[in-house]
C-alpha cells in the first residue's frame, strides 16, 4: 500500500513538472538590482541647508565666509523624525552646493564647517544626519555640487582631484549612501578664491564621469547615481513636481549629458530607449530650494501636495519633496503641518485594498501554468505576477466583487525584472451589468495610478490593447478613496463675482455674507455670486461623509469693476491692469534704473468715503522692487491732492502678505500710491495687487 502511495504521489509530481513552462523572456532594458531598491523607496527628502540658508540666496557666490554658518538649533534628529513620521524612505543632504561651502570638515579645501562658529568648527553634520536616519529607519543620499564657485583652481585639472576627493570623503565615512546627486548647473561666474571671473568649461568630459562613476561602484555599489542622464536614474525634466502621463523608465541613454537641452524628453523618456534609466520627480515644498522667510506664507497647499503625489509616484517616479531646512537648522513647523496633512490623506485614500480576497480571471494564462495566474495580482506578493503567452500582447484580467462596491482608485505594476511592455490599456467597469470605460492610458512600468470618479461596479478589468511583449502584471489594488475634504479656495474677480471651489466636485459649500458661521442652511453655493459692497464672507465645505472643512473668512471691500490705472511714472502702461486683477500673483513693476521714486495714479471710477488701503508685493520666487516705504494720496478731482498716509512696511520683504494701512476717513475718487523707498539698488518699484478700505455704510457716492 505504500509503494502504490509513493508511486502516485511521484506520477502526481512529474505530471506537474510536465505542465510548467518557461518564465517569459526579458524585453528590452531591465532594471538593476540598485534599481529595484531604488524604485521601492518611492517617497524621501531632499534637504536643501547650506551657507545661502544664512545668505538669504538660492546659489551663492563662493565669497562666503565660513564664519557665516552658525545655525542656533541644529537638530538633524528633529529631521529625520519629520521625514519618517511623514512616511519617507530617505533624506538626501546638499553636502555642498555650488558655493563651494562643505557640511563636513573636508580635508580638501578650508571653506567647510570645521572654520565655522557652529560648535566650534568641531562640528560634521554629515555625522550626525547618518546618525540620526539610523535612528529613525531612514537611508541617506548625499548631494555633491561639481561647480564649486569657490575653489581657486576650478575649471583646472587640479581642482577635478578635489572632487574625486570629496566624493570618496563623503562615500567612505559616513554609512551607507543610497543616492549620489549631480546637479546639472556647470561653469560660469564666481568667487574662485578672489578671482571673481567667469570660467566655463566643457561639462560633459571635464569631470571625468567616468572615473566618478567608478568611484561610486567601488566604494557604494548600491547606490544609484543621479544626472540628467544617470547613469542609474534622471532627472524627471521639471522643478514642478509631475512627469508626462506616458513616462517610460528607459532612455537613450548615451545621447544624453548633464545640461542636456533636450530636456522636455526627459519626462516622458524613450519608447526606443538602451538603458533602463527611470525618473526621479524633485520639487520643493516651497518656491525657493532654500529657506526664505519672505516665502513662509507660500508653502504648498495639500490640494497642491496631493496632486504631486499622483502625478509622480502615480506615474512610475520616484517623489522627491525638498524641505528648506530654515536658519534655526530645523524643518519649519508650516512645512512639518502641511507634510503631515498630506500623510493622513494618503493614508486615507489607500486604506483598505478592496481587490484582496476577490475573484480573478484571466483572457489568457501563460502556458495554462497556474504559476503565472490573475490571483498573482492581488496576492500581495511582488514576485508573482500573471502573464500571457509569448505571441499574445492583446489581454485582460478581472477582478470580481460579490456585491456592488464602489471605488474609485486603481494601482497597476509591472513585473519590471522583465522590462516596462504595456503601451496602451483601458480600465473598464461592469456597472448594472454593463460595461463602461473608466479610464484609458498608455504607460505602467513600476507604479502606475490612476484616479476617477466614483462608481458602484460588480467588476473591474485591465483590458491592455497593446505591448511590447506578453503583459506581465505583478499588482492590482482597488480603493476607494474618501471625499477630499479641504478648505475653499475663495477668489473675487475684478468685475466683482466671487468663485468658491474645492478639489472635490462631490462637496457641498455654504457660505454667508453677514460674518456669521456658515452652516447647511446658509446659502449653498452653485455658481459665482455678485459682492459689490464690503461685506465679512465665511464659507466652508462639508461632506456629508466626513464632516465639514475649517471655515474661511475673507473680508471683501468694494468692487473693482470701474477702476483703471490713469498714470504710472515709468514701465509699461498697457499692462498696468494686473495691479488691479484681484489676483496678487499677476504683477505689474515700473522700469528699471528709475532716479527717483515711482509711483501710480488709479481711478476708482467713483467718490468713496476712504479708510486705508491694501499692497500685495510681488509673489515671485526672485521678487524685485518690493515698496519699503510708501506715500498714500487721495483726490476726489485729480487735480487737488492730499496726502492720507506715510510710513513703512514693516519686514515686507520677508513676509510678503498683504499690507494693511489705515487712516482717518477720507472723500477720494483718485488714489496715488508711491514707492518712496524700495528694497533694491535702484527707485523700481512693483505691485501684486492694490486695494482700498472703506467707511461701512458709506461706499457709495454719486460718479462724477
């Protein structure tokens, strides 16, 4: 009896060896094994905090002075706890910038922290962030400029040495590294060492790449190298925060050089590409790369945040957020608050996976092989992946749902150890037992998702129309995200119509106009309304799910409708109305190397009973002619002028809100508004957006 046993147990065995087939065959480039971890970490920081942090600069000049560097309560812990608590992988530091100024007591050059106040130049802050991503879980990158505006011998063979030398100092000391960042930015103006002259030199052979490259592989083999063209991963081509919808991970890679001015290809890479070379999506949380205070009131909103997220991890890249790190030498609380915001709304939308625990089926499994099944999709394993027959690159898989579900996310992978194949694939959703098309795309490669509206379907199907080779899909996940709550974005028009919006169309929002709350019996909003006269307005937006958003209040004055700016002193005059567009983001300057003070004459196309007026400065990210000091006028006539109003904007140009001016109550119909002192070197003066204050209860008197 036991014989017959084993006997059937081994027939039992070879029938299932007989029934396996071959995996499928790799397609194109594939991915490294540096590539593959890399892809996994989707989500880290970027630490930009360095001399210009107390500069006040984006790129300095290389005359700093070490002694400049003195942050009073540097905690690298304090980041590293920020990043790990906001669901990041890694920090990657900028070790040294294109000032030349050096985070760690170098022995290549004396312009680093061991000549500066902080601790006594004992001080190596490469040490202590190691030390605390440690701590907290976290991998390390390091950012290492190759210009260096500092150094006496840039642009010689000498100084290429000192580079090599920096990069084996930061590679051998400090842990393992999993990302070296090269900037793009090569050559021109700088200090180099009292020179102060322009030097260029040819970036694609002065650096000897080759012998870098090298002395990455021999000292970190496992981390990946940052460029415009790698070796290992690209730069996404854009500061913003997004890649093209179609983005492959591969790229002609040997075409491509730092400074490369193709650089709009890099955000879509090359269906035809050599090299497996996939993006990587930096942005800041701010404008600026480093700290500004003038900047504190422009971090990025979460409706802002979350939309980078979609549209770059969501589209095969890897997300990298850039944290000013301010002159405290901590993350800024604003950006602390607006990080968490955007961990608890992604946490939310991906909470529960509702394809875990369904049915699966298939157009087609390899070989009939139970190995390469649908059910590989949602296993949870990344391993196992379904795929089909060589010769087939038309197929669906189904995902089956006992009773009606509503979702509205969807989160593909490829099995990329096997290359990026899918060109072109729909969504589809059985819906009252009919099928409906969701959505249509092109790419998948490591991480694709996408997002639409709600549906209630018994059935979600992958449907590829086309590939490379046989379709290999190692993930599908099925969510339903919640309503985005956030608060109303409020804006005026010039012609007096105010427009509430949200990011989520299944919102309800209610508002008043007497500063009393809003609540579901104010007055919902449908479509933009007149406010002509001042008045307090609260708006909030409720989910009938999820409660109700925080209440935004905004004081609105009187219409802009009829005002028109009658005189400037310099600049160009048929552009003048964005000073006056209820949008402090457009803006409107007078002409540079003015000698004297600038200023503007508006009519408001009526006589009003005047209180104060309003002064937006410019919201640019390199602002210039910011008014200091200003002179307010009123004139019922144009003719007779009467000065309401002197003094000065205190600490405008590092806070850069709007300025609020008061004065005892004034009849005007003609305002004038000069710059008697700007922050710059010459009188140009500029405007984001100018506004008035009136008496309540008097706005009105009869046009002349």
């Amino acid at each position: 009896m036991k014989l017959k046993k084993l006997f059937y147990i081994g027939a039992l065995a070879s029938l299932a060896s007989c029934t396996q087939v071959e995996p499928p065959k790799a397609i194109g480039p594939t991915p490294s094994e540096r590539q593959l971890a890399w892809h996994d970490m989707k989500y880290y920081a970027f630490v930009h905090f360095n001399m210009n942090t107390f500069t006040d600069m984006e790129w300095g000049t290389g005359g700093e002075l070490p002694e400049q560097f003195n942050p009073s309560q540097l905690d690298t812990k304090q980041w590293a706890k920020v990043a790990k608590e906001a669901g990041m992988t890694g920090i990657i530091i900028t070790a040294k910038h294109h000032d030349g100024f050096c985070l760690w007591p170098t022995e290549t050059t004396e312009h680093s922290v061991k000549n500066s106040p902080w601790k006594h130049g004992k001080g190596d802050l490469l040490k202590d962030l190691s030390e605390a991503c440690a701590e907290y879980g976290l991998k390390m990158g390091i950012y290492l400029s190759p210009w260096d505006r500092n150094h006496a011998d840039y642009g010689q063979p000498e100084y290429v040495k000192v580079f090599h030398d920096q990069l084996r100092e930061l590679l051998t000391n400090y842990g393992e590294i999993f990302e070296v960042w090269f900037d793009g930015a090569n050559g021109g103006s700088g200090y180099y060492g009292g020179a102060n002259e322009t030097r260029k030199i040819d970036n694609k052979t002065y650096y000897q790449w080759d012998k870098a490259e090298a002395i990455v592989r021999e000292l970190q083999p496992n981390a990946v190298i940052f460029s415009d063209g790698g070796p290992d991963i690209r730069w996404v081509g854009n500061e913003e925060g997004w890649a093209n919808e179609t983005n492959w991970s591969i790229m002609r890679r040997d075409e491509i050089y730092p400074g490369w001015p193709r650089y709009v290809e890099l955000r879509s890479g090359h269906e035809d590409g050599t090299h497996w070379l996939p993006a990587e999506v930096n942005v800041s949380i701010r404008p600026g790369w480093y700290y500004h205070p003038r900047e504190d009131h422009q971090v990025k909103t979460l409706q802002q945040l979350v939309k980078i997220y979609y549209e770059s991890i969501g589209r095969n890249g890897n997300f990298l957020l850039n944290l000013p790190v301010d002159t405290r030498g901590l993350v800024h609380e604003t950006d602390v608050a607006r990080m968490m915001a955007l961990k608890q709304q992604i946490d939310k939308d991906f909470e529960v996976d509702l394809a875990q625990g369904q049915k699966t089926s298939a157009s087609e499994v390899r070989g009939s092989d139970m190995r390469y099944s649908a059910n590989n999709t949602i296993d949870g394993n990344p391993d196992t992946y379904w795929a089909t027959n060589d010769s087939t690159v038309q197929a669906s898989v189904t995902i089956s749902f006992d009773d009606p579900t509503e979702v509205n996310r969807i989160l593909l992978q490829e099995y990329i150890p096997l290359g990026q194949r899918v060109k072109h694939f729909i969504i589809d959703a059985e819906i009252d037992g009919k099928w409906k098309e969701i959505d249509g795309q092109t790419t998948i490669g490591h991480r694709r998702i996408l997002r639409f509206n709600t549906i209630k379907a018994t059935k979600i199907r992958v449907n590829i129309l086309d590939a490379k080779a046989s379709p290999a899909l190692s993930n599908i996940q099925l969510f339903r995200a919640p309503n985005f709550l956030t608060e109303p974005v409020v804006q005026r028009k010039k012609d007096g119509l105010v427009h509430l919006s949200v990011p989520d169309k299944k919102l309800e929002l209610y508002y008043t106009l007497d500063g009393s709350g809003p609540t579901v019996d104010s007055n919902a909003y449908g479509a933009p309304f007149l406010v002509s006269t001042p008045c307090t307005l609260k708006v909030a937006a409720v989910d009938p799910d999820n409660g109700q958003s925080v209440v935004i209040s905004k004081n609105l004055d009187i219409s802009k409708k009829e005002w028109k700016v009658i005189r400037a002193s310099s600049g160009n005059e048929l552009e003048t109305d964005r000073m006056i567009d209820e949008d402090p983001n457009t803006f409107w300057a007078t002409d540079e190397k003015v000698s004297k003070p600038q200023e503007v004459v508006i009519d408001l196309g009526a006589v009003y009973d005047l209180s104060g007026f309003t002064y937006w400065p410019i919201q640019e990210r390199y602002p210039y002619g910011i008014i200091t000091n200003y002179e307010f006028s009123t004139s019922v006539d144009d003719k007779k002028w009467k000065i309401t109003a002197t003094g000065e904007f205190s600490n405008v140009v590092n806070s850069r809100i709007e300025q609020t001016v008061r004065f005892k109550p004034q009849k005007g119909r003609y305002i004038k508004i000069k710059g008697t002192k700007v922050d710059g070197t010459d009188f140009r003066a500029s405007f984001g957006e100018i506004g008035v204050l009136t008496v309540p209860g008097k706005q009105h008197a009869q046009k002349k």
